[in-house]
C-alpha cells in the first residue's frame, strides 16, 4: 500500500483489498463447510452413502454453520452493548443462565417437545443477561477486566445453582453430558430448530447502526437521539436467543463469541457493520475446523467440539494478543 | 492379587487385627464360664477368613450389623432378607431394592460423589462391604470404623468379571453361611454364560453401545461397563475394535461410524432407563431403533437388537448378568 502515490488510489485499492479479503475469507470458509461434508466414518460411495449424507453430514454441517454464525455475532453484540472486549455468552454468564433453564424445563415439565425448552432457555439467558447488565451499571469501577469478572463470578453462582440441583435430583451424569458441545447428535430432524437463529443473525445484521451508537454508551447514543434502552432490550433478547437455542442443541461453545469477533477487530479496527461479515465467516470457519478436527483425530470416535473449542480457541487468541502487542 | 497397593492390605489388617482379638477374647470369656462347652462341637467358629480385593480378612460369621455400598451385593443380601442399617440410598435407583431403599431404619449413606459416611459411623456396623463405586473412600471408611470389618469384593480391574462375579457371590455365601444358595446363584450364572456361548454362531460382529441424555457411546469389547465384559466370556467378535478411554461411561460415537461398522448385533445399556433423566428422556429403542441412520444396519434391519434391563446399571450383580445372558442365549438362538 506504500508504494501507491496517487491520493484517491489508496482508498480504491484498500476498498478493492477488503472486498478482495472478504471474498478469499469466504472461500475459505466455503473449503471449510465443503470439507466437512466430506468428512466422516462412513464411505459415502459405500451403499447407502447418498442417504448418510442427507441424513448426517448436510445438517451437522448446515448446524455448524447456523450456531458458529450465531454465538461469534452474538458475542459481538454483547461486547458493544457492555463496551468491553472480553464478553460474550459464556463469560456473561448468558450459556450458564441458559443450562439452568434447560435443567429446569426438564425436571418441572418432563413431557414438553424442544421448542418450549428452547423457549425456557431462552428466556433464562435473557433475565440472566438483564442481571449482568443491570449489576454492571452499579459496578463503579469498570476497567476492562473487571466486566468480564462480574460476569464469570455471575455465571459461577448461577451454575453453582444448576449442579446443586442436578445433584439433588440424580441428573448430574446428563449435566455434562448436555453442555458438552458436541455435534455428534446433530443429525436430521435434530438440529432444524437452529435455524431460528438464522434469523437472530439478519436481525443484526438490520440493527447494525444502532448497536455500533449504543456501543458508545448511553450518554452518547441518548445524545445521538437513539433509544438506547430499547436497543439494549433488543440486543440482549437476540443473545440471549442465540445462546438458549444454541445450548440446548449443542452445548455450550466456549470461546467462540470471544476470539471471533476480537480477531477480527485486531485485524480490522472498529467498524461493527464492516465486521459483521467477517464475524459470520469467521465464526462457521473455527467451528467448522475444530468440528472437523474433532472427527478425525480420534476415527471412528468423536471428540466434543467444545473441547477443542477451548484449546484451540485460548491458545490462539493468547498468541495474537501478544504478537499484536509486541508489534505494538 | 499381588497388584494391590500393601499400604491399603496393611490397614485392611489393622482394622481385623483388634476385632479379631475382640472376638477371641470374648470366645474365650465365654469358654471360661462354662468349660464344658468348649470342647463340644456345637461351638462352631466365629469368624471367617476370606480373601477381598486388599488381602486376608477376619470376617464375622453371619454378621448382624451389615453396611452395604457395592451395588453388586443389594441383589444377593435382599434375597437372602439379609437386614441392612446403612446404605447408598442415592444409587440405588427406586423400587429395586425397597427393603432397603423405602426403609426410614435404613441410613442413607448418599451417592459415591456426596456421601454421607457420618451415617455408617451412626449405624454402629459389625461390617461393611465397601468397594466399587465407593472404592475411594475405603481408607476413609476404615478409618472411621474401627470397630467394624471393612471388606471389598466387587469384580478387580483386569480380572476377568465372570469369575469376579462367581468369586463375590461365594465369599458373601461364606459370610452370611448360605453357600448352598450361593452354589445355585453360580450354577445358574454359568448354565446361562453356557447356553449363550453355545448358541453364538462365532462369526457374527456385536458391538457394545450405551446411551444417555440422548447420545450414544461406544462400550468397548472387555473394559466397557457392564456390556464390555460379555464379550470375552463368550468369545464374540467385535464389530468397532478399539480401546476405550473412558471405560464406565463410553466413548462419544456417531451414527456413521455405527453405520459404517455394519454389526449384526448390537446389545445397549440405556443409562438413563433406571430412573434417571426421565424428564429429556430418549429411550435407545427410539436413538437406536428408530435411527433414520441406522435403518440399513445388519443389526437395525433384522431386528438384532438386544436392550438391556434398564436398571443394569445399577445393579450390574450376577443376577442381572444371568438374566442377561439368558436374554442374549434366546436372542441368538432365535436368529
């Protein structure tokens, strides 16, 4: 970019490399999602091959995709509505408000289908998040760090709750084995509900603008003649959709809304709508690696998504950070 | 035998050493009082010596005061009217056991992962057969019961479980002077491992599944719990060969790799069928039978499918390993 003298060019080239950027992104996402449509245990060209594919591979993939998109966006829209950077569904506590209301969907109405368990985690995450943002407007001090503690002490308590009930009703073994995130059980007629947060993901995308003016904070946005509580309302309510649904099909992925939306801001700078994309591809193509990594490592065995999630996740997001750094 | 930790063999020998002297001691105070007696042979002995999984242990015959917490034991005790005064209420599901579990004299010693082992104090036992899913809190146990003789005889890793099964129903058969009973419970064990070998044609490939809050996992041949042990007593060939890595509750499978192995018998252990997780309950017969995945497999389509007794996983005795080879014996010979 150095080399360009001219003083329009610069901004023509850098518009023409984000496209550009954009587009080899989603190719490689593309890779990616193609990649894991063929990749599994059973030899496609075997007999009965072309009904494993509908049956596993297009919806565990289509689910890769839909909640991939959905946490890494989410844990944007969180990051803008609290003003810092370390969170998102899980360390809000958003995922373990969700599990509460998973568990007690299950033990207080045994007979119901998974909407409506959906619909109690959803609405648990929501009061859950109203709590975290509600405690943090009396937190005085709100360093970058201490927001991200709040919540993770919030979500310790809440999932303190969750294991004490689960002890004393006998359903402690299933609690690790629900929030385990894993695809493994993702197959047709399973996963179909996930595409509610297809719509989550296009409703941000609409209130893009607004939640980038509520991102600099209420004085501000107020200022800017933007109704920031209900902004607020809206933005927590799609997390909060996003996670429950999210949850109760696959578990909790960890990290995902944290190292997505980061890196793409220390690659990119700060420009919520811009980034959005990014996020999205972003988010289906850590998933999908780590998902399709899961699978092969241990053939004809699986390992749950959201373990590798939380290596390869922390450990590449500590690197980054500290090459950024350095760089300065 | 020889693998046991001898720290753990040595406090099994503390704890018997003094209540064995206590016995003695009242022996012969009661030898004293009537010198007669002693040489007549109505005095049959007081105790039993019986090998568990730390050594050599004094065993009191017949015992009045018995603490039972392997899961094994409460099938062969409550058949026998063996009374209890403490035991796991937590893993011993309901309506299986409800001399037991339904009896407010009873204490309730918890589960293996919140126990209460206060109660066992409380319940002032002569002995308490330990072990299994409370097998680290043996030293504890021994510890805090020093009157009592503290035993452990569930089925050892590494050993072949049949012959642990055998092995546990026969020193309870000493203990609480039932052999005869005991000798049925084995005759019956091995007719059933007997038909069940015989009526296997060799060849065909089984694979051992479990499944819980609506996932499958894979049990694996010889160390998977409860079905993995079926296999090397009866010689089956294994559909998916692999070691396990988490042998109790299985290894995360998927339904392709069920599908892919092709196996034309599968035996399932439905973990939440004892009583648990009925609530998000999905039953095996609907994750395995009515898998639209699994509709081709050799073992799906010819309906070779055997489900295990849910509460298998809480009982898991030689009992509930008879009932399952008489199952597997008349699913194989009907094939």
């Amino acid at each position: 970019m150095t080399t360009l003298t001219t003083a329009p060019a610069p901004t023509a080239a850098r518009t023409w490399q984000r496209s550009g950027g954009l587009l080899a992104a989603a190719l490689l996402t593309l890779a990616l999602v193609v990649t894991s449509l063929f990749v599994g245990v059973y030899d496609l060209g075997a007999q009965g091959g072309d009904a494993m594919f509908w049956i596993t591979r297009v919806p565990r993939t289509l689910a890769l995709v839909l909640a991939g998109s959905a946490m890494a966006v989410s844990g944007l829209v969180l990051q803008q509505l609290t003003q810092n950077r370390f969170v998102e569904a899980t360390t809000a506590g958003t995922s373990e408000w969700a599990a509460l209301g998973l568990l007690l969907s299950v033990i207080l109405l045994p007979t119901v289908g998974l909407a409506t368990r959906m619909v109690v985690a959803s609405a648990a995450a929501f009061v859950g998040t109203m709590v975290f943002l509600v405690v943090l407007r009396r937190v005085q001090v709100r360093t970058t760090l201490v927001v991200p503690v709040v919540g993770l002490m919030l979500g310790a308590v809440v999932s303190a709750l969750t294991t004490l009930i689960a002890v004393r009703t006998n359903y402690l073994q299933l609690l690790g084995t629900w929030f385990m995130g894993s695809f493994t059980t993702v197959v047709r007629g399973q996963y179909e509900v996930l595409w509610v947060v297809a719509a989550v993901c296009v409703a941000i995308f609409v209130l893009a603008d607004r939640l980038t003016v509520a991102g600099l904070g209420r004085d501000v946005a107020t200022n800017l003649g933007l109704s920031y509580d209900r902004v607020l309302l809206v933005g927590t309510a799609m997390v909060a959709v996003a996670s429950g649904v999210t949850t109760v099909v696959v578990g909790f992925l960890p990290f995902l809304g944290l190292v997505v939306p980061n890196v793409v801001s220390l690659l990119r700078g700060d420009d919520l709508r811009s980034n959005l994309p990014w996020v999205c591809l972003g988010g289906v193509a850590l998933v999908t690696a780590c998902d399709i990594l899961g699978r092969v490592v241990r053939m004809p065995f699986e390992i749950p998504v959201g373990m590798i999630l939380g290596v390869v996740g922390a450990a590449g997001f500590l690197l980054l950070v500290l090459r950024v750094r350095r760089r300065g | 035998m020889f693998s046991r930790p001898p720290a753990r063999r040595l406090a099994a020998v503390l704890t018997a050493a003094p209540l064995a002297l206590v016995l003695a001691a009242c022996g012969a105070g009661a030898d004293a009082a009537e010198p007669a007696a002693s040489a007549s042979p109505t005095t049959a002995a007081t105790t039993v010596t019986i090998e568990d999984n730390h050594g050599t242990v004094e065993v009191p015959l017949d015992p009045q005061r018995v603490v039972a917490l392997d899961n094994h034991v409460f099938e062969t005790l409550s058949a026998w009217d063996v009374p209890l005064v403490a035991a796991p209420k937590g893993v011993m599901g309901s309506g299986i056991w409800p001399a037991y579990t339904e009896n407010e004299d009873v204490l309730d010693v918890g589960t293996h992962r919140e126990p209460n082992l206060e109660s066992i104090i409380a319940a002032e036992p002569d002995l308490i057969i330990g072990g299994y899913r409370f097998g680290d809190h043996y030293d504890d146990i021994v510890a805090q019961n020093p009157d009592a003789t503290v035993i452990e005889i569930a089925p050892r890793d590494g050993e072949d479980v049949a012959d642990e099964l055998v092995r546990q129903v026969e020193i309870l058969g000493q203990v609480f002077q039932r052999e005869d009973d005991a000798a049925q419970l084995v005759e019956a064990f091995e007719t059933a491992v007997a038909d069940a070998a015989a009526a296997y044609d060799g060849t065909s490939t089984v694979v051992g599944l479990i499944t819980s809050g609506g996932e499958i996992s894979y049990s694996a041949p010889v160390t998977g719990r409860s079905i993995g042990p079926v296999f090397p007593t009866l010689g089956l060939v294994p559909a998916i060969e692999q070691a396990a890595e988490d042998t109790s509750h299985g290894d995360d499978i998927g339904v392709e790799a069920i599908a892919a192995a092709n196996p034309d018998w599968i035996i399932v252990l439905d973990r939440d069928g004892a009583g648990v997780g009925e609530g998000d309950y999905r039953p095996a017969t609907e994750l395995i039978g009515a898998s639209p995945a699994l509709t081709s497999v050799t073992a799906v389509a010819q309906d070779q499918v055997i489900y295990l007794d849910p509460n298998f996983y809480l009982t898991e005795d030689i009992q509930a390993y008879t009932a399952l080879y008489e199952q597997i014996a008349q699913a194989f010979a009907a094939a």
